[in-house]
C-alpha cells in the first residue's frame, strides 16, 4: 500500500494557480494495489521505474473523464478497480463555477462537507463499470461532462490527435474565440440545408407529391360533404335502436302518463290518477291535528311533486317520438353515409375528423405549385446568402488568428530549444467536390463544402529547421518534436482554459538535454495560472516540480503505491533518473545542482 502525506508544499511559482483535483484514490488498477495521492498548487510531477505504475495515474484520471473501461486494467487478484477523484470548485471563476454547478444539480449530486465534489469509476473484471458522482449513480457520460469542465489529458494519443485536421481547426478556434460566430454559422447551415432539402424533395417528387395531394382533396371533400359531427355515430346507434321499437316505446310511454297523470281533458279521468289519489291522501293527512300524519302528508306532498315531474317528462317524451317511419329511414340513410367515412379513413366518426385535420396540415406542406416553388427558391438562396456571408466572417476571424497562434507557437518552440523550428497554420477553403451534397456559393462566386463547422481547411505546418520546407505537421514532426509542438500550444492557449487542471502524461517522451530543461522550464511557467500534473522520466523536469510524488513498488506482490518525496528523498530520486546512481555522492551531488538551477531559475 502505497501513502501520500498531506499536501502543503507552498511555491512561489504555483501561488496564483488554483487546485482543482485535490486528491485521487486507486484500488487496483494496473500495478496499483492500493494509493492516495494529493494534490497541490502549481507543479506536481510523478516519477518512478519502468513499470511502477505511474501511468495508471494518469489512466485513472481518464477514467474518471468518462473514458472507456478496460476490464484488462483491473489487478490480477481483483474483482474490480475503483479510481475516485475529489475535485474542489471553491476557486473556479464565476461562469465555470455555474457550468459545474448545473451538471451537479442536473445530476442530483450532493458535494461533500467541505463542499468538494467526489467523482469516482469503477471497472469489474466481468460486468460493465460504474459512475458516481457526488455519491448518485450517473452515466459516464454525465461524470465526462462534470471533469471534462475540470481536467484537460494530455497523453501520446492526444499527440497524434493533434495531427487530425478536426483537432487542429479546434485548437484554433479556441484560440481565437470564435463560438458566437461557429454557433451562429452552425445554425444558418441547419436552416439552409433544411430549406434545400425540401426544395429538392418537391422538386424531385412534384408528381408523387401532386397525386397525393390529389388523393387528399378527394377525401376532404367527401369528408366536409358528409359534415359529421363529433360523436354522432354513436347518438344515431340510440336513436335507431329506440326507432325500431317505437310502437311499443309510444304505448309504454303513454300507457304511463295515463296512469301518473290521466287525460289533461277529462277531469274525472285525471281524479283516478296516482297524481290525484297521491294529493287526496296529502289533504287528508295534512287536514288532522296530529303531528305524525302532517308530517307523512308532507312526504306525499314531495312525492305527487316527484310523480308530477316524471309525468311530464313522459309527456316531453311522446311529443319528440316520430309520427311516421320515415324518420327511422333517414337516420338509416345517414349513418350508411357515415359508415362510408369509418371504412376508408378511421374506426370512427372522431377518428375521421382527426384523419382529416392531419390531412389538412399535410395538404398545407404538399403545395407544389410554381408559387410555392419560386418562395422556396428564394427562401433558400436568401439563407445561402445570409450563410456564405457567416462563413466568410468565421474565416477572417480564424485567418486573423492563425498569424497571431503561429507566431506565439514558433516563439515558444524557441523557447524550447527549438530556436530554428517554423510554426506555421494555413486557413482555406474546402472547395465543392462534384456531387457534394452541401455546396455554398461564396460571394466572389467560389463553390466551397459548407461543413458543420465552417467552410475552412486549417493545417498546421512544422518545419524544425531555419529554412527548410514547411510540410504539414503529420508529416514532418518526429515523437519529440510533436511533444514540444502540444506543449507550445498549451502554453499559448491556457489562457482560454485558465482554472482546469492540466495532466500531461510523457510529454517530454523523445527529448532530453537542453530541450528537457526547457520543457520543464514551460511547464514550470503554465503552472503559475493551472494546477499541472506531469508523469515524467526525465529529471530535468522533474526539478521544476512543487510537489514531487514517486510510483515504486511497496511490498513482496510487486504491488506500487504512490509516495511523497521529502527534499533528501528527491535529490535520491533524482540521482536515480540521471543515471541509476541513487546511492552515489556523484549522482546526489548532480541531482542537488539540478535542482538548485531550477529553483533560481523559477525565482
């Protein structure tokens, strides 16, 4: 098991830099058994042998950026591997601060009494791997979006990345802020492409959509000739049904009203009537002294008023009957019409209505007709026009800016020792190939690819010699000077990621010598405004560190951890990467000269 103390080793050089990533927690992980490491201001650097396990550091922390799990990093002897970071956003600047505050928020997360956040990983050797942020399970693509504010990797992969057009036009935009314009770009093209489509489609297609649009006027003609109404059909199964039975309907219901209510013009015949046999005995109730039988005359006094009610509706009843059958035949007629409808277009009457509103607003998209067409033309060449003229503005911002990024870049590889390489970054329009699908007529007539992110090609070009021929990167940086080309750009560009946490993993991989001591000197540099995290093999950038942790196996598994180095155990250190001469008076002289030069050189 390997311990790190706690941090609090102060440094001029990291005082104004802030501290994101406070500390990282492995279990199992590659050689790591078990390891805490912290983490301070301004420089921290990670050394150890070949195979300690000082990558896993940095694997970790990609881990934790919503990198893809490997079930092949989990320790032998392990079930699982667990990395959890803790991230502090106390001295993040007000716009970041919100950023991370609404993924936290957006993902339930809690942050710990300190107010730090713990992100954390864990692979198993057989299931999938799991996310956690601020102690809820969330997705590793919502733990990517949470580090991804906080953290900026940096490994060989990301150094052949930068070779990548897409990388290099990225690297340049950051540079030269261009976000407002690209989103502006961005959605014009969405627009425009959208209006394009649908001209092609209407032209394409104008017969197809013609007899369609045919087809659609038929129904709704028939349909508005009909004029069902909601629900009718259902209303015309009731009153068919009561039709049919209507003789035996009309003497149910009159027979009833004889016997409630008698015949209005024959007053003995009404006196024989539960209406008048109710209100004889209500009177003679109501007419004693006795407080019982008032009572109960009362009761039949609210029940003749209820069988009055009812006689009166039956009556209202008789009046609405039909006299003749031909209303009965109507009714048939119609709900046969209406049956025609539900065949063809729904289940029913409000499924027609609804089929015929869709119909409508489809009829409404279907106009083919040269009026219709001619609109669209001009709506599609006023946003080709309104695009080119964005393109156009994000192209002179992005070519402004290249002169300016390659000349800072080129100043910086000097600085690197690299005093006669030549940066250079080229901006230029992807000319439409034959068949593009997306071609934008520039406003000096040039037919270029309208490109999700512009119209533009940018390539870097490196030459690592005064007067040799400038090839594009790709194609003429070696290992070592790629290394020194992504640290130039990250010194230059840091001010536009100010506050993240910068990880850089054998940067310094090729190099040695002067160059060394330069890269070190940068990253040394960078570490005044970022907290920087280095895993490195060579001593003369180890030197420069704030904080030095070393990898080295701890125990008789062959298990690593990572331990902190007090300034007698980093002069040892340091001999050891010089020359394997960690025990030798000649190796810890050099190592304490190293380290001497270093620090009069950050004060």
């Amino acid at each position: 098991i390997g311990w790190c103390v706690s941090s609090g080793c102060p440094s001029p050089a990291g005082a104004g830099s802030r501290r994101v990533l406070a500390e990282i927690r492995i279990e199992s992980l590659g050689a790591i058994k078990a390891a805490n490491a912290e983490f301070d201001r301004g420089l921290t650097v990670l050394t150890g042998e070949t195979g300690a396990g000082k990558t896993m550091v940095v694997t970790g922390l990609h881990l934790l950026g919503g990198a893809r799990a490997d079930a092949h990093r989990v320790r032998s002897g392990s079930e699982r591997a667990v990395v959890e970071g803790r991230f502090s956003t106390a001295e993040l600047s007000a716009e970041d601060a919100h950023a991370v505050e609404e993924i936290i928020e957006s993902c339930g997360a809690d942050r710990d009494d300190d107010g730090s956040v713990i992100a954390s990983r864990s692979v198993s050797r057989e299931g999938p791997s799991r996310a956690y942020l601020g102690g809820r399970s969330v997705p590793a693509r919502a733990l990517s979006n949470f580090t991804g504010q906080l953290l900026a990797l940096h490994g060989q992969n990301d150094q052949l990345r930068l070779m990548r057009p897409d990388e290099q036009r990225a690297a340049l935009d950051r540079f030269a802020d261009v976000a407002a314009r690209l989103e502006k770009y961005q959605k014009l093209r969405d627009e425009w492409r959208r209006a394009r489509s649908d001209l092609a489609d209407r032209t394409d297609r104008s017969r197809e959509l013609a007899q369609e649009a045919d087809r659609l006027k038929f129904a709704l003609e028939e349909i508005d000739a009909a004029a069902p109404q909601p629900g009718e059909d259902l209303q015309l199964v009731a009153d068919i049904r009561r039709m049919s039975e209507l003789d035996a309907l009309r003497d149910a219901a009159a027979g009833a009203r004889q016997a409630l209510a008698g015949d209005a013009d024959d007053p003995l015949d009404s006196a024989n009537t539960a209406t008048g046999s109710i209100g004889r005995a209500a009177a003679a109730l109501q007419g004693t002294d006795d407080a019982v039988l008032q009572g109960l005359g009362a009761q039949l006094d609210e029940a003749l008023t209820v069988v009055g009610d009812v006689a009166r509706e039956v009556g209202a009843y008789l009046s609405e009957l039909p006299s003749d059958a031909s209303t009965l035949e109507s009714k048939l007629a119609r709900q046969a019409e209406l049956r025609s409808l539900t065949r063809k277009y729904a289940a029913d009457v409000d499924g027609v209505l609804a089929w015929a509103a869709q119909s409508r607003e489809r009829l409404a998209q279907l106009d083919v007709s040269e009026d219709a067409l001619g609109a669209l033309q001009r709506l599609v060449a006023e946003l080709g026009t309104k695009l080119a003229a964005a393109a156009t503005d994000l192209t002179k911002a992005r070519t402004k800016a290249a002169g300016a990024l390659a000349k800072a870049v080129t100043a910086e590889l000097t600085g690197l020792a690299m005093a006669g390489a030549d940066f250079t970054i080229t901006v230029g329009p992807v000319a439409a190939q034959s068949g593009d699908p997306a071609p934008l007529v520039l406003a000096d007539g040039r037919a270029v690819h309208a490109g999700s992110h512009g119209v533009d090609l940018v390539e870097f070009g490196f030459t690592a010699h005064r007067g040799g021929t400038v090839l594009p990167l790709h194609k003429s940086a070696s290992g070592g000077e790629l290394s020194r080309v992504m640290l130039a750009l990250e010194v230059v560009l840091s001010a536009s990621s100010a506050g993240t946490t910068m990880v850089f993993d054998e940067v310094d991989a090729g190099v040695g010598g002067r160059a060394a001591v330069q890269i070190g000197r940068r990253l040394a540099r960078l570490a005044r405004t970022h907290q920087v995290i280095v895993v490195t093999h060579l001593p003369q950038v180890a030197a420069y560190a704030d904080c030095h942790l070393m990898v080295d196996a701890l125990g008789r598994d062959g298990a690593s951890g990572v331990r902190r180095l007090d300034d007698d155990e980093r002069v040892a250190e340091l001999a050891r990467m010089l020359a394997g001469l960690g025990e030798s008076d000649t190796g810890r002289a050099h190592a304490r000269e190293l380290l001497d030069a270093a620090a009069a050189d950050r004060r």
